[in-house]
C-alpha cells in the first residue's frame, strides 16, 4: 500500500517560487507575477504550499505557448488542478498507446491542436 498522492503522479515534480526563479533566472517577484497573469501555472496545496509543475519548463525557458493555452483554459474552470491534469495528463488511443499530453504537444510546436484542444475543453467545463 502507498501514501502516495494521486496529483503527484498526474502533476509530476514541482518547483518553488525560489527555485523556479532559478531555474528561469527571474526574481521571485517575477514568477508571482507571471503565475497572476498566467503566463506560467502555479497550484496551491491543501495545506497551503505554493508550487510550480515543472512540466511547464524545458530547457530553462516556459514552454512556447502555455500562456495562451492557460488563457483559454481559464475560461472553462478556475482549478489550476485541472489546468495541470489536462496539460501533463496522457491520454491512450483505440489500441492503448498513450498519446503526447499537451504540454509534449507544445514543446513539439503543436500549439494550433493544443488550443482548439483546450477550446474544447473549456467550453465543455463551463457547460
């Protein structure tokens, strides 16, 4: 038996606001703003602890076009825990093979798919 929580394995690793800031070269400062006007995605643990998905970041940068992509997801819930599950989630074809999550989708240059993706989904998340 495990103890193990379930977001961590749909939500992976995760940074600090210091270590992200390190990571991106920021201020801390700049990552809060950024998670404010989500252009990076921050989620809140029940007990309080702020954290970053490292999911969002390659090679030291924010992955190309996750603000848009956060946008539109805004529009269909405010739980950045879904925002989190839907970017880092993988989903499995008609035989079984997982499929790229959004955010590999991004990082591959796809971000037309990903945002009618996410178009989609919001709308159906606000219905």
């Amino acid at each position: 038996m495990t103890d193990e929580d379930p977001w961590a394995r749909i939500v992976g690793p995760c940074y600090t606001s210091a270590s992200l800031a390190r990571v991106l070269r920021w201020t801390e400062t700049d990552v809060t703003e950024a998670a404010a006007s989500l252009r990076i995605l921050e989620v809140v643990t029940n007990d309080g602890a702020v954290l970053y998905p490292a999911f969002q970041v390659a090679d030291g940068r924010v992955v190309a076009g996750l603000p848009e992509v956060l946008q539109v997801l805004s529009t269909g819930t405010r739980s950045r825990w879904t925002w989190a599950q839907w970017l880092n989630g993988r989903l499995k074809d008609e035989d079984g093979n997982k499929l790229p999550s959004a955010v590999e989708q991004l990082s591959a240059g796809e971000l037309d798919d990903v945002l009618r993706e996410a178009h989609h989904d919001a709308w159906a998340w606000s219905s």
